[in-house]
C-alpha cells in the first residue's frame, strides 16, 4: 500500500483552515472500512488518507513545526498501513466501564492473536500483532494489526478465542473499499 509522503502534510495552521472539509471527506472513507465484531470489538481498516488525517490531527494537538517531528509522526503512522497484499488496521476494543474493561482486557490477552479476516476460499488469515500494545498481564484497548490477505479481499472477520467467538460478514461496500486499499488487481 502507498505511504503518506512528507509532501502530503501541510503545517497545523494551513491544515485548521481546512480541516472541516478534509474530515467530513476521511470520516465517509472510514464508514466501509470499520468493521464491528460483536458488541466490543472494532477494526477500523486504513489507507493513505486515513492515516494523512492521523498524522494532520496529531500534529495540530500537539503544535508540532519542527521538520524531525514531522517526519516522525509520518512515519510512526505509515505504520498503520499494511505493505504489498496486506491490510493494515486499528482493533478497538471498545468497553465504556473502566471496572468491566479492566478485567477484559486481562481475560481477553489473547484477543489479536485469535481475530482473523476470512477469505473466499475459506481460508482465515491471522494478523501480525505489534507487541507494543500489551505488557504481561493485560492487553490495551487499542492495537495495530496487519494480515496479509495476499491480495486477496475479506469476505468476513472473526474471532475464535474461547471466550469471545464471532464472525461478521463484511457487506459488498465493505469489500469494495478493501479492494481499492488492495489496489487494481484485487478481486473485486
């Protein structure tokens, strides 16, 4: 998948002027890309332009202007996205009680491990993980994942830890917008 290049970013305050319209345009691409698994779970998958707005939102946050900052945040989130026949996405794992997401987030350790993304010929696809989103005893809400479908476009994602079994249909919107991230060549 392409990357976001330094060219692409504008500086904090031309992007503020901007800002509402490029939203509105990121936020209808993340509508096919978010995929709900049960009632805790999200992948949200990305692409250049949802990450290009991550990467926009963080630096107006945080007011960042200095060339070797950019640069790291283009970089940190180009990690978000998958390389050549991959998808790369965010897994939210979404549990508003802080009491009730603590224990889940232990119980659930093993959660990224068992998602996969299943493909037309049934085969499940598992991500690889980033260890960075997890100590030893418990899991963070939030983990980057990249599977390598090998160009091949989701027809479901699913879940198959013990205690959290599940899988969603991705509907035909769904699948399209995987397929553009994918690129041409992906079966549509």
């Amino acid at each position: 998948m392409r990357r976001v290049e330094r060219a692409e970013i504008v500086d904090y305050a031309t992007y503020e002027d901007g800002r509402e319209a490029f939203r509105a345009r990121v936020l209808e691409a993340k509508r096919p890309r978010r995929v709900h698994l049960g009632e805790h779970l999200t992948l949200l998958f990305e692409n250049p332009l949802t990450v290009r707005y991550q990467i926009q939102e963080m630096m107006r946050i945080e007011r960042t202007v200095r060339e070797a900052d950019v640069q790291h945040e283009i970089d940190t989130y180009n990690e978000l996205l998958g390389g050549e026949g991959e998808l790369g996405c965010t897994l939210l794992i979404e549990i508003d009680d802080a009491a009730e997401r603590a224990v889940k987030l232990r119980n659930w350790y093993g959660v990224p491990e068992h998602l996969y993304l299943r493909v037309a010929d049934g085969t499940r696809v598992r991500p690889r993980v980033d260890e960075r989103q997890r100590d030893d005893e418990r899991i963070s809400s939030v983990h980057y994942l990249r599977f390598d479908v090998h160009g091949q476009v989701p027809v479901a994602a699913g879940c198959d830890l013990p205690a959290l079994t599940l899988e969603t249909p991705l509907d035909p919107a769904q699948r399209h917008a995987l397929a553009e991230d994918l690129g041409p060549d992906a079966p549509r």
